[in-house]
C-alpha cells in the first residue's frame, strides 16, 4: 500500500530490471496500438525527464546574468540589497542558518525515528504495529503552515525554559550564546518543528527496512542466545543502515526545502544585523528568504538573486537525494 | 510480519538454548538489564512521536474547531469581513482549494500514470534508469524551488501574470513523483500469471495493460491519486509566489486571484485581533480536515478493492 510519506523502500528495492513483468515482444507486435500506447508511456517518462532538466536550465539562466552583476562574493558574503545599484547578494547567512537548522533537526528526528520504527517492527504487540505505523503517518499529513503557526504560537510559548537552560549551561560555547530574539522564533525552535515533520519519513523508510530483515538471521543472533536488543543490534542494525541512512538523506533533503513552516517561525533578521553562530538567533533559510520576499520580484535583476538563491537549494536537495538514492542502490545489491 | 513472529517472547524463551558459549557470553544480569532498557526506550521513543501529534491535533480543535459548527462558515466567503468583525466563511477558500487541486490531478495523473506504465510494463536500460531517477529527484524538490521555476517559466519568460494555472503548474511537478511511485507499486503487484494468460490469448500488449493490468491495479492508483491530492492541497510556497489571495470569491484559475485556505491562514497569521485569530485556526482546522478525509479515502479504497491477485 502506497504511504503518506510518499516514500517507500519496495519500489527501491524491486526495480523493473528484476522483477519485472515478461516483456511479451511478441505480444507487441508493432500494431497501430501498441505504437501508440508504448509511445505515449515512453513520452510521459522523456516529459518527466525534461520537467527536471529545464527547471535546472531556467533557474540557472535566470540566475546568470544576476551574479554576473553582483559585486560581492556569492559563497562567502553575508550581504543581500538586491536594490542597490552594484548589486550586492551573498549567501553565507542563508546557507548557514539553512544547513544549521536542518542538521539540528536530524539530530533530532534520526535517532527518535530510529527508536519509532524499531518499536513499531520489533517492540509493538502485534495488535498495536498497524495502528502506531498510521499514527505518525498522520505526521506527514499536517499541512507545512499549520507546523508553522503552531510552532509559532504554541510551541513557541514554551521554548523560553528550554532557552534559557541551554544557555546556562553551554553559554559560553558560540553555538548557544543568546542573540537577543524571543525564543519563539530561533533557529532551534524551526529545528523542532522540522524534526516533526521528518519524523514520519525517517520512520516509515526505516520501519520498512527494518521489517525486512531476514528471519534467518534473527532466528540464528537469537539460538545464540542473544538477547532482544542483541539480536536487534546484530542482525536488524546492520541490515537496516544503509535503509537508514537513506531515509535520514530524505528526511534531510525535506527539511533544507522546507519553506513555510520556517518563514512563519523564524524571525527575520535586518540586513545589518551582525554575524552569530547561535542556534538561538533569527535569520533566513533559502527557502524563508524566497518565500518572504516573493512580491520583490518586479524586476528581473532582483528576481535573478532568488532565482540563484533557490538554484543552490535545488543544488543541495539534489546531492543530498542522489546519495540517499546510491545508498540504497548498493543496498540492492547487497541483498542479492 | 513472518519476521517478527520469532521475537515474541514465548518464541524467545523456546528458541534460546539452556547454556550457550558461542558468540554471545553468559547472560549476565547487564545484559538483562540493557535488553530491558532497550525495550523502555523504544516504547518512550514512540510515546514521544505521538506527543507533537495530539498536541497539534489538539491546539487546532480547541482553537478553531467552533467556528466549523457554524454552517456559514462553509457557505459565506470573507467578502466585507474586516479583522475586527466576527463572522464570514471560508467557503471561497475551500472552494479555491478544491478548484486548485482538480485542475493540478486533471495535468498530473495522466503524466504520472502514463510514467510509471512506462517504467513497470516498458521500460529497460538506460533511459528507464534515467527516468526513475529523475522521479526520485522530483521527490525531493522543495516546493519552493517549484514555485520558483514556474515563475521563471511563467512570469519571466512568457511574461503572463501570477494566476491560479501557473499554482498548479508548479503543483503539478510535486504531484507528479507521488502518482508515479505509488502507481509503480501497484502495477508489480499485478501478478504476471494474468498478463501471461492475456499474452496467451493473443491479445496485444497495449491491450493487456488497458484492459487487464490498470484495472486490476486500479484501487491502489486510486490510492495514489487521493494521496497525492492530500499532499499538494497542503502545499503553501507555490501559493504564495504565484497565487495573489482575496477574501471574495473567485473560481476562475485564469483570472489571477487565488483564495486558499493555506493563503487563507497566511494572510492573517501575524493578527492579534481575536475574530482573526479564530478564523485563522478555523481554516487550520479545515485544512487539516480535508487532508484527513482524503487520507481515509485513499486507506479505504485501497483496503476495500487491494489488487485481485
């Protein structure tokens, strides 16, 4: 049954080359029809194809002609007046709340996501796994502004404790230093929030890995005398990392991209505000920059630096799930 | 689940020779003890997961679950209703979100269906490869770059204005992945028995995934197609560069205003005053509705038709 997450290990690890129905060439014997019907197939995949090359194109075409124009570094700067006559936009800021944020998350959201789907495959009664898997499925069913607004006004009203402990205790370290903003609208409160919502995606790309451990090897840790958690961390662990880390890598991709819960938390901040590395200051992710300043885009110019800031977005997600996509792959092989 | 049948405990206890010296040490009592630590926190684990989610569940109802009991929020739009007045619908956001959704399924189904046809029936080699992992990069597409590469399309190239099409363009290329996979996993499960015995028949090959493998998958695309609506319903970032809000009416996707119910709480979600406030968790929890009885559709139909094989 297809997920919620809208990812799923079965079609992973059973591609078309192995499994894959006869390929009745006789059956297709050049007839009208099936010149048709296997055309119009091919040219939905070619079009999918295309969809994906032209949005690197445009966004890069568009983005060109900006950062030839811009007079700043575009990796190292912290600047962003897309106004001003030289043009001067950089993407250090964006690129580090960005990346921070995400990372927290998955510090997060990996290890509880791990512990979920271990739960649901290994520690559930039998009576409880279907219901507790739909459970956090539900997760991925909340809407992305709805995560933000309650992050926000909900969430964002307990964060102040949590605060003010951190940075009583590891205040002195960069990462944890106040930055002055109300802890509703820090980068660690958008990191809970998106640990929330990868949560389902660690999970249900886990739990199906995990459930297809070979009963051999469970059945063989456990006439050994293992203990549960043996058996679990010698046979179901290492059957299971390269599924896990692919479903982190998805996890992960979802949250660099995420867009609206984050514009809705996270405070932007002035331009001239100073550099910090704090995890309890504002600021902008790619995605919040873009969103938050979508009616800016009168002029071709300034819709160049976005069209540039999003290139390197879709620039990361797409390393990021190509090597969720290999990680598995290898899996594949592995296995057969 | 044939798996996990040898971890119940019962199970544990008959499997477990009385002394062993191989490869694990003599149980000792740490050993029990981190096996029943273990077992503590993978129930906290999941105790946690469902904490974010009754919570959110809760805080929407409780904040804008009143407002849904009254029938004009589902038949009056915003038209004339200020921050400051109580009253007023959401019926042209729901209607403007259903409008979105039909017309962004009506582009991407065929696509996504003809797509993973192609992969399961058709496709080998190279170009299948290519194909597969494009929809993979598809996936992964944050919304937001969607949005942004249709208004280069859109916008920028062709020079047209922001309209309701151009929010389903971009919905469409998020639709799109989730359609393919979910109909790629229900055309394996077609058993090949019943494309042999077509094959057998003489009947061609267009014919036999027309008329022998689409309608035996057809529950679980059904699925898919409810899945997907679900999840680009949601969606928010192509909304807010492609899609101007209004409080009235609209249900033309061509004629520029798009009201939403994600726009819907956009456009108000920095209110203080209460009537705002309210309506803002009352579109929440609409929203939230909508995509739940999707969910439940699409768990429905699958369950009600699973592939005949």
């Amino acid at each position: 049954m297809p997920n919620i997450t809208g990812v799923s290990a079965v079609d992973k690890l059973s591609g078309p080359e192995r499994h894959g129905p006869p390929q009745g060439a006789r059956a297709s014997t050049g007839r009208l029809g099936d010149r048709i019907f296997s055309g119009t197939a091919r040219g939905a995949g070619i079009l999918v194809i295309a969809i994906v090359t032209l949005v690197g194109v445009f966004l890069l075409s568009q983005a060109i002609p900006a950062l030839a124009k811009d007079k700043v570094n575009f990796l190292t700067s912290t600047q962003w007046n897309v106004d001003a006559t030289p043009l001067q936009f950089g993407i250090a800021n964006l690129l580090w709340v960005t990346v921070l944020s995400s990372a927290l998350a998955m510090v997060v959201a990996v290890p509880l996501g791990i512990g979920v789907a271990l739960f649901i495959t290994q520690y559930a009664p039998r009576w409880l796994r279907g219901p507790a898997a739909s459970l956090v499925d539900l997760l991925a069913a909340v809407p992305s502004i709805v995560y933000g607004l309650w992050g926000l006004q909900v969430l964002g009203t307990h964060m102040d404790g949590i605060q003010g402990f951190l940075i009583k205790i590891f205040g002195w370290l960069p990462l944890f230093q106040d930055a002055g903003v109300a802890a509703a609208s820090t980068i660690l409160t958008v990191a809970v929030v998106l640990a929330i919502m990868v949560l389902p995606i660690v999970t249900a790309l886990s739990r199906e890995v995990f459930a297809q451990t070979p009963t051999t090897n469970m059945e063989a840790a456990l006439a050994l005398g293992a203990t549960r958690w043996e058996m679990i961390r010698t046979a179901v662990l290492p059957f299971g990392k390269p599924g896990v880390i692919s479903a982190s890598m998805l996890g992960l991709g979802r949250a660099l991209g995420e867009t609206v819960a984050v514009t809705v938390i996270l405070s932007a901040l002035a331009g001239s505000a100073p550099w910090s590395w704090s995890m309890f200051n504002g600021g902008e992710t790619f995605a919040s920059k873009i969103a938050n300043n979508a009616a800016e885009f009168d002029s071709p110019q300034k819709a160049g630096a976005f069209m540039a800031a999003g290139l390197v977005l879709f620039g990361l997600t797409f390393i990021v799930n190509a090597v969720a996509r290999a990680v598995i792959n290898r899996r594949k092989a592995f296995v057969e | 689940m044939t798996a996990a049948d040898v971890t119940s405990d019962s199970n544990l206890a008959a499997l477990r020779p009385p002394a062993s010296n191989a490869g694990f040490s003599h149980r000792s009592r740490s050993r029990a003890l981190r096996n029943h630590l273990a077992r503590v926190v993978m129930w906290l684990a999941f105790l946690i997961a469902l904490v974010p989610l009754v919570w959110i569940l809760w805080s929407v109802v409780t904040k804008g679950g009143a407002l849904l009991l009254n029938s004009t929020w589902w038949t009056n739009s915003q038209r004339g209703i200020t921050n400051r007045m109580v009253g007023g619908g959401a019926a042209h956001a729901i209607e403007g979100t259903l409008i979105e959704a039909l017309a962004t399924a009506v582009m991407a189904v065929p696509v996504g269906v003809m797509t993973a046809i192609y992969l399961v029936e058709y496709g080998r080699g190279r170009l299948a490869n290519i194909v597969s992992f494009t929809v993979d990069i598809l996936t992964g597409i944050p919304s937001i770059v969607a949005a942004l590469f249709i208004y280069a399309v859109w916008v920028t190239t062709f020079g047209f204005q922001r309209v309701g099409f151009a929010v389903c363009l971009a919905l469409v290329l998020l639709m799109i992945p989730v359609i393919v996979r979910s109909t790629e996993e229900m055309l394996k499960l077609v058993h090949n028995d019943l494309r042999e015995a077509s094959y057998a028949l003489g009947v061609p090959k267009w014919k036999t995934i027309a008329r022998v493998v689409v309608p035996t998958a057809f529950s679980g695309i059904i699925t898919g197609i409810l899945l997907g609506l679900a999840r680009i319903m949601g969606e928010t970032a192509p909304l807010l560069i492609l899609g101007p809000y209004t409080k009235d009416i609209a249900t033309d996707i061509f004629g520029g205003l798009v009201p939403t119910l994600p726009t819907m709480i956009n456009q108000d979600r920095t209110e203080v005053l209460q009537p705002a406030v309210d309506r803002v968790w009352g579109a929440a929890m609409t929203l939230i509705l909508i995509i739940l009885l999707l969910n439940i559709a699409g768990r429905l139909v699958s369950r009600l038709g699973a592939p005949k094989t």
